[in-house]
C-alpha cells in the first residue's frame, strides 16, 4: 500500500482546504511530520484513517461523525478528505464526506446532510477515473479485503503508536492478550474454548438426565420388586452408577423367577384338589337330578289318569269327524250352487225393473231380439252426429269472427287516437333532452372550477392558521438560541480554565522513571499542583455536552421554524390576497351553482330512454292499424261462405232429431235402450242355468250322505270340523299321547329307578366343598399372577435400563472427550502444565514471531546488546504464555521489559511495533505496506541511539519504501529533510511540505 497524496477540507484543526504529496514526500524515503502541541499532526494520520475505514482511531471518533468537522471552517464549507492511493495493484481514489449541518438555502436555521462516500479507480488505459461505488458499506468492504486489515490492525500497523507499544512492553499478560487478540483477530479461537465448554455443559447435562432417567426406572424396578431390591448411592453423573443398578436389578429378577416357581407349584395343587372337588359335586347333582326326574314322572302319571275320560271323548269326535269328510265336497258343491243361482236370480230381478212393462212378460229370446233392433237404428244416426258437430263448429267460428272485428275495431280507435297527438309527443321530449345536454355541459365547466377553489380555499385556512404558528416557533427559536449562547460562554470559560491548569493536570500522572507523555524525560524535577480552583475533564465535558445539547435544541427549533416559513409562503402563494371568507363565499356560490346543473342534467339519460321507447311505440301502432285494416278485408268473405254451409247442415239434422233437441240426444236415448235390453237378456239366461245346477247338487249331496252312514246331510254337515277345530283336537290327541310315552319311559329307565332306591342326595355340602376348592385356586392363580407381572415388569424395566445404558455408554465417552479437550483449551487440566489457554496458546505463537522480527530490528538499534524473547513462565498465580522478557548481551541475563529505561523502551518498543506490522502484514496476505507512521517517542534518546535507530528507519526505505516519523523534537528537524509541517494559527492550522529537494535548494 503506497499514499500518493491528501486532501483535507474542514476536518479535524483545519479550517480549510489541505494538500499532502506523500509522492513528494516520499522520494527521500524518511519525511518528518512535525508541529506544535495541539497544531494537528494526528489529525493528518486521522484523515488517512478515515478516509480508508470511514471512521477515526480509539475515543476520537464520536456520534456520527459530527465531531471531525472543523470548529475554524466557514460555515457553507463542507468537510471532506480525499485520499489516493496504491493497493494491490490498484490506483484508487477514497473520497469521504462525514454528516454536517450547513445552513439552510432559505430562510433561516440550518439542516443535516447525510455523510457521503465515493470510490474510484484510475484506468492507466484510457488515462481517466471510472466511478466504482457510493455505498458507504461497499466501499469498506473492498478497502479492507484489499488492505487485509481492520481498522484496528491498519491503526497499530502503519499508523505506529509507540506510546502503546511502551505500555505493551510493562503490560502483564492479560492486557497483552487483549491487544494480540484485536490485531491477530484470535476471537475464533476464543469462540472454540467457549463451544467446548458449552459443549461440555450440555453433554454433562445429556449424562445427568440420562442418569435420572436411569435412577427413575431403578426406582420402579425396586417398586416392582417389592421394596426387596438395594438402590445404589451413587447420584446422577457419577461414575458406576450404571453398573450399580444393573447388578440390583439382576438381583431383583432372580429373587422374582424363583418367587414365581413356588407359585406355579401351589397353584398346580390347588387346581387338583379343585378338580376331585368338582367331580363329587357333579356325582350328586346327579344323583339328586334323577331322584327329582322319578319323582316327577309319578306325579303326571296319576294325573294323566284322573284325565282318561275326556281323552276317550275326544277320540270319538275325531272319528265322526273322518266320515264327515267324505260328504264334504258335496256340501260345498251344493252351497256354491245355492249361492249362484241367488246372485243369478236377483239379478234378473234388477235388470226386468229398468225396462218398460211391455217386455214384463218377454224371455231370453225375446229380450235379445229388440236389442238386436235398437243397435241397427242407432247405426244409421253416425253420420248425423258428424253433422250437428259441423255445424256446433260452424257456428263457434262465426263467433270468433265476430269477436276479432269488434277487437280489431277497438285497436284502430286507439291507434288512431295516440297517432293523432304524436308530433306534439316528440317535440315535447326533444326540448327536455336539450335542456338536459346544456345543463350537463354547464355542470361539466363548474366542476373544473371546483378542485381549484377548494385548494385556494383550504391554503387560506392553512395560511390563516400557519400565520400564528410562525411566531411562536420565532420566538422559541430565539429562546433556543438565547440559551444556546449563554451555554457556549459557560463552556467557553470551563475550557479556558482547564487549560490554564493542564500542566497540573498532566503532572499529576507522572511517575518517577517513567517517560513524559509531552517530552519524554524520566526525572520530573518541578511538576506543578493543582490549585483549589481547579477544574477537570469532566467539568468541561458536562460543560460542552450541555452546550451541545443546546445546540442541538436550537437547530431542531430552527428546523421547526424554516418548515414552518416556507408552509406558510406555499399557502400564501396558492391563496393569493382574497381572505379566507371570500374565498368560502365563492366556493359555496360555486357548489350550489354545480349542484343545480348536475341536478338539471341528472334526467338527461331518463328522457333520451322515454324518446326512444315513443319512437318504438310510434312504429308498433303504426304496424298495428295496418294489420286490423288486413284482416277486415279478409273476414267479409269468409263470412258469407260460413252462412251458406250452416243452411243446409241445419235442414240435414232436422229430420234426424225427430222429437228430440239433438242427435246426441237421440243416440244417447238409442244406447241406453240396447244396453238395459242386452243386460236383460243375459240376466234371464244365467238365472235359467244355475236353477238347473242348484237341483244336481242337492240329489248329489243326498246319495253322499247315505253311504258315509248318516242319515241326513244336516247330520253330516253337522259332524265336520274346520280346520282350525280340527288341528286343535289333532294337537290336544298328540299332547296326551306324547306325555303318556314320556311317563312311561322315565318310569322305565334303570338309572333313575336305581336313584329313586337310594337316599336323598346331600347337594349343599357338596357345592361348598368345592366353592372352597376354587377360591383356594383363584388365591393361588392371583399369587401366581402377581409373581409373573413382577418378573415381567422387573425384565422390562431391566432391558429399559438396559437399553439407556447402551445410549449413554456413547454419550458419556464424548462427555468425557469434550470434559478433557475443554479442560485442556480453558488451562483447567493437569495435562495443561502451563496452565495456557488455547487463545493465549495461539498469541504466545504470534508472540514469538512478532518477538523474533522485532529482535532483527532491536539488535541493530543497541549496537547488538538486547534481544526481545517470547517466555512461556507462569507469572504468580496466573496463567503462562504471553510472557515478554529482553536478553542484556553484555551481562548475559534475561529480564522483564518492563526494567527498560526511558529511552530503551522506546526503541525496543519501537523493534516491537515494526516486527509486529511485519507479522500482521504476513498475517493479512503479504500485502505491501510501502507509507509508514511512527508517532512520538524520539525524544528520549540520545544522540547515539538517535542515530541508530534513524538507521534502522533509513533501512525500511529498501524497495521503495517511506516512513513517516511524527515528532516535535527539534533534533529530527535537523536529520531529517523531508519535511511536513503544521503550522498553528488563530484561523486553525495549515499543512506545509518541504521536500528534500527544495530543502537543498535553499542550503546552496
């Protein structure tokens, strides 16, 4: 990386506008950046800083970036720093811009711009800048994957503090690990010791609840076992405690399986006296049973005697019942015939009453042949039916006639009639439609001039309204500033009394043998006190905060008042001079006149509608009278030929009717007669047959009778049953005959007649000796029960904890993996000898490189008398490993750095900074840092070591290389031509370059 020049406006103690040529300053390979105290030459290296990375090193950089701005730069000055430079290859060119409050272009009071960036790059091709970025979070990006360093490692890199690097050398070793860990970016390593030990934590609490887990089921199984099992007292987490309840539980099941075998045998015992039991209660329930079954069967014996008599009746009627069967198809012949000749008879009674008397005395015959003759009249009517329908059509459509000239007259009348006031209709709706379009169109022009009146409007409110507000932000605005003032002078006044004390302020952190901050010597003869006075930093900042503050509150209230300004001059603008009543008076003039013409419009649609449906009506009656003055043309024809046809059909049917009112009637007279006639006839022959029928079923049923040996049919009739008698005698018959085998064959059976000799059976001492069998076998079967579900729970929840014990035999090895590498990493374990944890381990590495390079460096700048080692040694009680010790050559000891005296402290620290920008160039990629900065220090050498250590910076000028070295020492002035001066002044301070060549110049 190689600073090729620097531009500077209103940053920092400059008030205007700076240029640096590094490219100039650069030639002599060393330049010296001198100045008074407080002139700015930080302030140059701040610049660098922020020009990269956006943002100033350690506790300068405050807020947003307000603070960088110039407090001696006008007021519509921006700060800006723009740096080129070459990295990687590559010309660039950083422009930043940090946020200010520039004055307002109108009006009064100021506004915050926001912080802007730019990034170019120069094309050696085309010989002109191409614009890369504007994004304040690209540019940074690209800066630092192109540097390979954050802005802490660029600030201790190539910004050299070497007051912090003379504090490193007598820092123990947690400040050196801080520092180390920032440059080096060793938080990763941190991040491992952390995630094992969290890792431990959580494996440690996996083993735990799988512990408990394991306690809990070693509980259950002791439940199960009884309380007969021994728990373990080892708690969860500790080793052996698996093995302790698998062994308990192993105890418990074989405890549980020989518990079970004595079961098994106790309930195989019960079970056989149950058994012999049950037997000799089944032989006398036997016993009883047949004894109760002969006892029964004598009992309906001497019954079914007492019952005998009927039996032997009921046998007898069943017998008569049998012949009685044989005259019955005869008795049924005979009643159907009874019956048929009655129906028959009646009938014919029925039919001979609807004729007149003269066929009173008619037969079958007789009756058939008038039939005959009346259908043969009623034939010859046929073709005078057809007539009379003709002529019933002929006179209906006549009628039809009549009625459509009656409605075709009516239609012309009214036709006519609205046809006649016509023109009139159409003129009357084309005025309304007219009417209508010129207030639509006066509608449409007032609502233009709406929108425009209602704005003007609503501006004269807002003008009348914003008008008040106008003075009162004025007036908080001026008590802003009023305040702010006063709060300045008082801050003012703190600063000036603080700096009139300064001297006290830094003597009282001087220490014997320790360098001064501001000149570097180590005796402090005559420091200065602090008189009762005396006022501190934290007076002035509180002091300067609530001027800020203030400040603050008077830029917001200024804000406030310039939007407030320029509301008012918009609503002034669009209201113009017309107060806010005039103007709602013409707005309200202007809605009325809009809302009558809209009004007056709205029935332009509803009379274009009612025109055009008039229109349509017009054409339809018009079409209407055309087709009545058709029709009536047509019907006077028509009519006459209905006329002539209706004539004859009327003289035909006049000597068919006869002395009735129509052939209908006639015919309807002729049907009637030939059906009572045909039914009639039917009648008196049916009742013919079924006489005769009925008068061979009774000799039939005579002779039937006779031979089934009764002597009459009544008596035959007499002795049948129907069925339902009959199944029930047949049924009450099977009963006895069934119920006197039964008794019989009871009575007959030799185990029961054998039984019937014995005694009375004894069932209840039998049921109780085996009630008492079985509950022995259900108390044995529950013992059994009970001592296999405890063998059963007992080896689940042993293959439970078995299975928990294989899961946690992989978890608690990595437990205690994580345990050793975490106890290792954190310098807990007893194989850490050191005591070193993994991110002190990684520093004391980088340590010792940085040691190593720094010591190339060192040797040359003490004439070879000290060399910087890394040392590993506990210091105290703490941790090893960020150890820092010096080599004295000439006495051959080693010894802390912190032993050093002003002056070798300050070029060993100065070897240590330049081996460690060394390293973390390494460490960052190898980029090439060809612009280097040394700050302070150089005044507490002397003249020897002055010149060595000048050599050692001469020698870093090797391929192109520069150094700045920032000083006031008025020695290095003379050694050191090429020169960059900060000049102070009442205006803020001014950069000055004085190259080596003009230098020269000036000497010849």
């Amino acid at each position: 990386m190689r600073l090729h020049r620097l531009d500077i406006t209103a940053f920092g103690p400059f008030g205007g506008a700076q240029s640096v040529d590094f490219d100039e300053l650069s030639v002599a390979g060393l330049f010296l950046l001198h100045g008074p105290t407080g002139a700015g030459k930080t302030s140059v290296l701040d610049a660098v800083c922020y020009a990269l990375y956006g943002s100033v090193p350690g506790a300068r950089q405050s807020g947003q970036g307000l603070t960088l701005r110039s407090d001696h730069a006008a007021p519509g000055t921006r700060t800006e720093v723009r740096l080129e430079l070459t990295v990687a290859g590559r010309r660039l060119e950083v422009t930043r811009q940090p946020p200010w409050e520039r004055p307002k272009k109108r009006g009064s009071g100021s506004t915050l711009d926001k912080a802007q960036s730019w990034l170019r790059e120069y094309d050696a091709q085309t010989g002109a800048w191409k614009d890369l970025s504007r994004s304040h979070q690209e540019i940074g990006e690209e800066i630092t994957q192109l540097l390979g360093m954050s802005r802490e490692q660029f600030c201790q890199v190539v910004l050299l503090p070497q007051g912090d690097f003379a504090r490193f050398l007598r820092a123990d070793a947690e400040a050196r690990g801080r520092l180390l860990g920032r440059l080096f970016d060793t938080h990763r390593f941190a991040e491992v010791e952390k995630r094992l030990a969290e890792r431990r934590r959580a494996t440690e609490a996996q083993v735990r609840d799988g512990d408990t887990e394991l306690l809990a089921d070693a509980h259950r199984m002791q439940q199960a076992a009884g309380d007969a099992m021994a728990l373990p007292d080892a708690a969860p987490g500790e080793p052996g405690l698996a093995d302790a309840v698998m062994s308990a539980a192993a105890v418990a099941r074989s405890t549980a399986r020989e518990q079970l075998t004595i079961a098994h045998s106790r309930l195989t015992a019960a079970e056989s006296a149950q058994a012999a039991a049950e037997r000799a209660l089944a032989d006398v329930r036997e016993v009883a049973r047949l004894q109760q079954r002969f006892g029964e069967a004598q009992q309906r014996a001497a019954l079914m005697e007492e019952r005998s008599e009927g039996y032997r009746q009921a046998l007898a009627r069943m017998e008569r019942a049998r012949k009685a069967e044989a005259v019955a198809p005869a008795l049924e012949l005979r009643e159907a015939a009874d019956a048929e000749h009655r129906r028959a008879d009646a009938a014919r009674a029925r039919t001979r009453a609807l004729l007149p008397d003269t066929y009173a005395d008619a037969g079958a015959a007789g009756l058939a042949s008038a039939a005959r003759r009346a259908a043969e009249e009623l034939g010859g009517l046929e073709s005078a039916r057809r007539a009379e329908q003709r002529l019933a059509d002929l006179v209906a459509e006549r009628a039809g006639l009549d009625r459509q000239e009656r409605a075709d007259d009516d239609v012309l009348r009214e036709a006519d009639d609205w046809l006649a006031g016509w023109e009139a209709t159409r003129a009357g709706l084309q005025a309304r439609i007219d009417s209508a379009q010129e207030a639509a169109t006066r509608a449409e022009q007032l609502g233009v001039q709406r929108e425009p009146a209602q704005k003007r409007l609503g501006a004269a409110r807002m003008r009348d309204q914003l008008a008040g507000d106008t003075d009162t932000a004025a007036e908080q605005v001026r008590l802003a500033q009023a305040d702010a003032l006063a709060l300045k002078a008082r801050w003012l006044d703190v600063k000036e009394q603080r700096l009139n004390g300064i001297a006290a302020e830094l003597a009282a952190q001087l220490t014997d043998g320790e360098p001064c901050a501001v000149c570097g010597a180590t005796e402090h003869p005559a420091p200065a006190r602090k008189d009762a006075g005396h006022v501190g930093r934290e007076a002035e900042e509180r002091a300067l905060a609530a001027y800020q503050q203030a400040e603050e509150r008077h830029s917001e209230q200024e804000q406030r008042l310039g939007v407030v300004r320029e509301a008012l001059a918009a609503a002034t603008a669009e209201a113009g001079d017309a107060s806010t009543e005039q103007l709602a008076a013409a707005a309200d003039e202007l809605e009325r006149l809009y809302a009558q013409a809209r009004h007056a419009a709205s029935v332009l649609h509803p009379a274009h509608e009612e025109l055009r449906r008039a229109e349509q009506e017009h054409e339809r009656r018009t079409a209407v009278r055309q087709q009545a003055a058709v029709r009536a043309a047509s019907r006077v024809g028509h009519r006459d030929r209905l006329d002539r046809e209706r004539a004859v059909l009327e003289e035909e049917l006049a000597q068919a009717r006869g002395a009735l009112d129509s052939v209908a009637a006639r015919a309807d007279q002729l049907e009637r007669q030939v059906r009572l006639l045909t039914d009639a006839a039917d009648a008196a022959r049916v009742a013919e047959d079924t006489a005769q029928r009925l008068k061979d079923a009774d000799a039939r049923l005579a002779d039937a009778a006779f031979r089934a040996g009764f002597d009459t049919p009544q008596a035959a009739a007499e002795a049948l049953l129907d069925d339902a008698a009959h199944r029930d005698l047949q049924r009450r018959l099977d009963d006895w005959q069934s119920q006197e085998a039964a008794v019989r064959a009871v009575l007959a059976e030799p185990d029961t007649a054998a039984a019937a000799q014995q005694p009375p059976a004894d069932l209840a001492s039998a049921e109780q000796a085996a009630a008492l069998a079985a509950q022995r076998v259900r108390d044995a079967a529950s013992a059994r029960d009970a001592a296999a579900r405890r063998c059963a729970d007992l080896d689940r929840l042993s293959a439970r904890a078995a299975v928990s014990v294989r899961r946690l035999a992989p978890l608690r090895e990595e437990y205690d993996r994580v345990a050793r590498l975490a106890s290792l990493t954190a310098g807990t374990s007893a194989d850490n000898e050191r005591k070193m944890r993994l991110e002190s381990y990684v520093l004391a590495a980088r340590l010792e490189q940085v040691a190593a390079a720094a010591t190339v460096r060192l040797l040359r700048m003490s004439s070879g008398r000290y060399t910087l080692v890394h040392s590993d040694d506990r210091a105290g009680r703490g941790r090893s490993g960020l150890g820092l010790h010096v080599v004295d050559a000439w006495t051959g000891r080693e010894r802390d750095t912190a032993t050093l005296s002003g002056g070798e402290t300050f070029f060993a620290s100065l070897a240590l900074a330049l081996g460690l920008a060394d390293v973390v160039t390494d460490e960052a990629g190898g980029v090439r840092l060809d612009t280097l900065f040394i700050d302070e220090g150089f005044g507490s050498l002397d003249d020897q070591t002055l010149d060595e250590v000048l050599d050692v910076l001469d020698s870093l000028r090797e391929r192109d290389r520069s150094v700045g070295i920032v000083s006031h020492v008025a020695d290095l002035r003379r050694r050191i031509h090429a020169q960059l001066e900060v000049v102070k002044g009442r205006a803020g301070s001014a950069l000055k370059v004085r190259s080596a060549a003009q230098r020269a110049a000036r000497q010849g």
